[in-house]
C-alpha cells in the first residue's frame, strides 16, 4: 500500500497549497473529507453483508447438521420403537391365557405348536402347609354363658 510519512504529508499539503490556493483549500479538504466518508460507509457496508452472509451460510449448514441429527434420532427412535412392539406381542403371545389352558371353541392344537410349560420346582417338605386340624364344634358351656362376678374393691 501506499505508505505517508509525516514529510510526505507535508509536501503534499504544500504543493497542494500553491497549486490549488489558500481560498479553495478548506472547501477541497471537505469535498475530500465527505468522500472518504462515504467510501469508508461503503466499505463497512460491504463488510456486513459479507458478516451477514457469512453467518446465514454458517446458519444453513448448522440447520442442516442439526435436521440430520433430527431425522437420524427418529429414525433410531421408531426402530426401538418397532423393536419394543415386537417384544411386547411375544411376551403376550407367550403368556395368552387361551394358549395354556386352552380356549375351548378354537381348534385343537398340534402338539408341535403347543406351548410348553416349565416344570414347577418340588416343594420341600417343611414349607409344605401343614394338614388341616380337625373340625371340632364348639359347646356351649354354662360357664361360657354366665358372667363372672364382679371383684369389689376395697
């Protein structure tokens, strides 16, 4: 670029000075000033559009990553979504009442497709209910049926 030195600047101000003369200086320095002006204006304006654009495309290509991540979770979420569905028709499948006991008015299954069940476990003999006491009836004893006498206190 071009580089102004102070002693630059005063010969240019000088010749400048001769040239133009002491009476249209100042108004030539305004025009100049306006037109700096105006062009650092510009520039700046340029400057933050070029920001603005910047930032938009900055914008896009992060709406874009995050619509991915959107639509890969969903995508992630109806797989165990269909995965639990899944699950949950065979534990009903394999706990449906009809197919252990047998639904009476549906056809008699194969015994290839009857569910098998799982062999209860023996039940040791100390945890077995102990057998019922026999029935005894109850009499009515006169005691029973007279109350006691009352004890005075002294």
């Amino acid at each position: 670029m071009i580089d102004f030195t102070s002693s630059k600047l005063l010969i240019l101000g000088l010749v400048a000075l001769m040239v133009i003369g002491p009476k249209d200086l100042p108004a030539l320095l305004r025009t100049i000033g306006k037109y700096v002006g105006l062009i650092k204006r510009h520039a700046n304006d340029f400057r933050a559009q070029f920001e603005e654009a910047m930032r938009d495309s900055e914008l896009a290509e992060i709406r874009k990553q995050v619509e991915s991540a959107t639509k890969e979770a969903e995508t992630s979420m109806r797989a165990a979504e269909t995965e639990i569905e899944k699950q949950l028709a065979d534990a009903k499948a394999g706990t449906d009442p009809s197919a252990v006991l047998g639904d009476p008015f549906a056809e008699p299954a194969r015994a290839a497709d009857a569910p098998t069940l799982p062999a209860s476990p023996a039940v040791p003999e100390s945890l077995e209910p102990p057998p019922p006491a026999p029935a005894v009836a109850e009499a009515h004893t006169p005691a029973a049926a007279t109350p006691a006498p009352e004890k005075s206190g002294a």
